[in-house]
C-alpha cells in the first residue's frame, strides 16, 4: 500500500515552509533536521534584519517555526539524518539515523531542503587575509554584530570610522570553480551598509563590485536608498589585495571605471562570502542516489521546466539545495515542492 506520507530533509526555511504546505492541504508530513533546532542558517548564523522588509530575522523565523511544532499532522525529528533509501515514488523506506539509533519511515514522496553554507574565504585564496586579521570578516560574522546592535573592529573595540565590502568574495570566479552568481550578497551587503550607517552615523560606507546584481524590488528598497539617504559609496573595481598597515587595513585593487590602481584604508573589511552546497546536500545527494550538478547543488534535469524535480521521481528539492536563492524564491519554491509531492503521492495510490 502507498505511503500518504511526505518526509522533508532540513529544517530551514524551505523545509518549514513546505511541511506548513503539505499539512494545509491535508497531507502527513515528517520534518527531518540534523541540528537540535530549526530555523537552518538564518537562526544558526544569527542573521539580525532579513532584506525582506528589514524584519527581524529571529521574529520571523519563530512564527513559522511554531506553526509547524504546533501542527499535528506534522511530525519534527531534530538531531536526526537521513542515511539511506530505497523503494519508489508511493513506496520509499527511508533509513534515519540519530541518538537513539536508527528507524525506517516509509513515504510516498520526498523533499530535499538542506540549504547551504557560506564559502570559506581562507579555502582558496588568502588574498583578504580573512584568519590573519581580526578586521577582516564576512557577512555572516558583521550579521552577529548587527544582531547585537554594536558594530565594533574586533582588534581594539573602537567604532570603525571606515568600512568597506568586497563582493563575489567565493563567487563568479572561474579559479576556484565557482562560476555562478550567488545571487543574495550584493542586496545583503547594502543592507549591512544601511544598517552599520543607523548604528554608526559618522562611519564612511564603500562597497567594491564587479557590477551590482540587484533582483526584485531590492533597487528600490535597498540600492538606492543606499546611495542617497545614507551615502554609500558604491565603487566599480576588483580588488587584489588586502593588507596591515599601521593599525588599518590597506586595500589594494583597480578602479575599474576609472582604470587606474586603487590604494584605500579600511577600519574594516566586509568579505561578501557567497553560497555553496551544504554538507547536508551532499550527504543526501549519495544517501538518496541523486544527481548533483558540478558545483554539487542537486540537478534540476534541464529538460524540465520545473525547477523542483530531481534526477529520481517522487523525489523533489526546494531553496539552495538546488542552487543560490534569496528568501522569497526559496519559500516560493517550497510551495511548488510541496504541491508536487502531494501529486506524485496521490498518483501513486
């Protein structure tokens, strides 16, 4: 007999967002999460304000978070991975491993939304010197800051009066393999600018682009308010180098635009890391037997127009399992996911 069971894998906004679908349209769902809390990165990285609205990242995560503990007809696993399956759509027995032991769930359709991580930017190259200097961090480590209101150089505790961020920091470069857009750093990166500027009003903003890649409406609710309301210095140019001199940061490059060489001092420097496939996305790509495209993300295959099927039927994939998206596209992709596996099930029966 079928299985009316839909088993999603990660516990991240996508995750949530499609067990929620899953039980408003009457179906069981089993949420499966590795870590001892849901939320994925925006909770475990601390994110403060979302470029959604600038809401409260945490605010916003709790509602959802809560609509799906409460729910029952959906079932949470936390501290619980998925280490093998077999069977077919209707019919998957699916293996979970965690503290207690191990337990085969059977489901008639599977999600996979096991997000992402940020690149490392000491992984290839050391250019930005990001484990040498304290004044030197990521956009993960300057959202910790924002989340505690106090934005700080980490060698000496004073307020910077310089900052800058350099972008495609582990994205659209060809040397390290990752060629593609990360998609969210350059809409993140202003609104990390806008919100140092509120916290630090005499602060000096730089941002450092290849070309800005705004999407939706994040031009006019981000860029350009950015620029005008509180100055940010948007400037065109790759940089090279980024170095101590005395207690400040030099950073060297070319001004693109300009097309002469660039000398700059920084109080901090602003690494805009990019995404690439979790850990979790792997170990599920080989623990589910999918296909995975070569940066690893799971493979859409191309001939689909459905941005959610896998190289398996009845086995599906939401958010940056699949590749770099921002929020609404992850939660809009959770949906489809969400829909199709309801199909797959009831085709199935």
């Amino acid at each position: 007999m079928s299985s009316h069971r839909v088993l999603i894998i990660g516990g991240g906004p996508a995750g949530l967002t499609a067990a929620r679908h899953v039980s408003d349209l009457g179906f069981h769902a089993t949420l499966i999460e590795k870590q001892a809390q849901l939320g994925g990165t925006p909770i475990a990285s601390h994110y403060a304000a979302l470029t959604h609205g600038f809401r409260d990242a945490e605010d916003a995560f709790r509602d959802l978070i809560h609509q799906v503990t409460d729910d029952k007809q959906i079932d949470v696993r936390l501290n619980s991975r998925v280490v093998g399956c077999e069977g077919r759509v209707g019919n998957f027995n699916v293996h979970v491993a965690n503290g207690a032991g191990a337990e085969t769930l059977d489901a008639g359709a599977i999600i996979v939304a096991t997000g992402f991580e940020h690149f490392d930017p000491a992984r290839e190259t050391q250019i930005y010197n990001y484990y040498t200097y304290p004044d030197v961090i990521t956009l993960a480590d300057m959202e910790l800051m924002l989340k505690s209101k106090t934005v700080t150089r980490r060698s000496n505790g004073a307020l910077p009066e310089r900052v800058c961020f350099i972008q495609c920091v582990g994205s659209r470069d060809r040397q390290i393999g990752n060629e593609y857009c990360s998609k969210v750093c350059c809409g993140v990166a202003s609104k990390q600018a806008i919100e140092i500027k509120q916290l630090v009003p005499t602060a000096k903003l730089f941002i450092f682009y290849i070309d800005m890649r705004m999407y939706g409406y994040w031009e006019n609710e981000i860029y350009w308010p950015a620029q005008e309301k509180y100055k940010v210095n948007y400037i065109k140019g790759i940089v090279t180098e980024v170095i101590q001199k005395g207690d400040k940061l030099l950073v060297r490059g070319e001004d693109t635009t300009m097309g002469r060489p660039m000398e700059v001092t920084m109080d901090l420097v602003v690494l805009s890391v990019g995404m690439e496939p979790s850990a979790g996305t792997k170990e599920i790509a080989h623990a589910l037997q999918l296909k995975q495209n070569k940066y690893g993300f799971i493979e859409v295959p191309h001939e689909s127009l459905d941005p959610t099927v896998t190289s398996t039927p009845g086995i599906f994939v939401a958010g940056a399992a699949a590749g770099p998206k921002d929020l609404d596209d992850t939660m809009s992709m959770a949906g489809l996911a969400a829909l199709r596996a309801m199909a797959a099930v009831r085709g199935a029966n």
